[in-house]
C-alpha cells in the first residue's frame, strides 16, 4: 500500500508485503473459498503456500505513529467484509470459513503458544497437495495445534539431503516442489507423528514425507528448512 489509512486487509502475499506513507494498516491471513479460487491462484502462478502475510516492510516507519498491527488471531473476514444477502445471489458459492479456505490460515508471527514445534514436509508427486490438504484436515481435527507457517519450494536431492540428513528416501524429491509445514503445540510431535501413520497406514511414510522425530532436533528441523527456503526464494 501507498499513502493509506485505517485498512483492514485479509492477505495472501507470496512475496514480502510493503507499505509506504501508510496508517493504521491492520493484516490477517487470507482466508477465503470458491469453487474457482484454487484454480485461479495456479492460472496466475501463485502458491498458496507461500504467504508472507504477517511479514511487513515499511518504508516510512514513524516513531510516535502506529503503521501497522496485526488483526486479532480470531478475526473473521465475515466480521470486516459481510456477505451480500442470498436472496440477491443465491447461487453464489463463496465461503470465509478458515477450515475451508484455500490458502491456509497460518499464525504467522505472532507469539506460538507451545515451545514445541513440529517439521513435517511432504515430498513432491501427484498426490502431494491433496496429502497435505488431509493432513491440515486432520491436525485441525485435533483443535489445539497451530498451523505456523507453511512454504512450497523446490529441492534437488543434494538440497533435501543437507536439510534432512542422508537417512531419509530422497527417490521422490525430485517430482515437484515440496510443501513444508511449521506445526505448533505441546506434544505436537506425537501427535504429527501419529497422523502421519493412521492417515497413510500400510504406505511407506519415508517415501511421502520428512517429519520431526524428537523436540531436540525439531528445532534444528525448522530452522534448516526455512533457512534453505529463504536462500532459495531470495
């Protein structure tokens, strides 16, 4: 934004958010659905994945003004922007419902509420998106875990091999991008743990994805994983 006032602003970013000589900007995620929508993120090359909502730049800080804040994590694009009456549009399909939405409603930075955080990654394939779409289905379900941030990104075997050591089935890295997810909660990586193996029971979970085994190495998980992601999308 450029010399604006008092915003209110639902965002899917994929990359870093700039305002300018701006005010009282107030930012969400982005959440969103209609049957068209996903569609339409792709045509336009877009990831839903890769949104940088809460990370804003300003150019124009000023020290006795608050530019910008966050909405309050609760927040519902229902609340800022109603729906227009059925009658007049009854055939419309448009939900803000965060479980349904097509970019995934994340925490970004604001505070987590557990020291515990999980990695999981799914490799690349054609049953990617819809694995991950099941799997935030499923952690949702669970009702105190937050989903911190997400990320779609390409690897070579060399790449996945630094991120997530040598022990791990790297055949399937190579058929498209992985998408990574940051997930928040106390136990979380027990219960990611266990999701993967009830959701994909009888698969080989090394072959679908990357997860966090223990706390002590979660930590080092997240971190090289977003390091790699910011050196490659720099």
């Amino acid at each position: 934004t450029r010399d604006c006032r008092r915003l209110d602003v639902f965002l899917c970013c994929n990359t870093q958010p700039i305002i300018e000589s701006s005010t009282g900007m107030k930012f969400a995620c982005f959440q969103y659905n209609y049957p068209e929508l996903e569609g339409q993120f792709d045509a336009a090359g877009l990831s839903v994945y890769n949104n940088n909502w809460s990370n804003i730049h300003d150019f124009t800080p000023a020290a006795d003004v608050e530019t910008w804040s966050l909405l309050p994590e609760d927040a519902k694009v229902s609340d800022y922007v109603p729906h227009p009456p059925c009658r007049y549009f009854p055939e419309m399909e448009v939900s803000a419902d965060a479980d349904s939405s097509v970019v995934p409603l994340t925490l970004g930075t604001r505070r987590k509420q557990s020291d515990e955080s999980c990695l999981v990654v799914f490799y690349g394939g054609r049953q990617t998106r819809n694995n991950v779409k099941l799997y935030l289905r499923e952690v949702r379900l669970k009702g105190s875990y937050q989903l911190v941030q997400t990320k779609e990104v390409k690897m070579t075997i060399e790449d996945a091999q630094r991120v997530f050591g040598n022990e791990h089935d790297m055949t399937n890295i190579q058929q498209g991008a992985v998408i990574g997810l940051e997930i928040n909660g106390d136990n979380c990586i027990q219960v990611c743990n266990e999701i993967m193996g009830t959701l994909f029971k009888g698969r080989n979970k090394s072959e679908l994805a990357f997860i966090s085994k223990s706390n002590e190495t979660a930590a080092r998980n997240i971190d090289d994983f977003y390091n790699f992601v910011d050196m490659t999308m720099s």
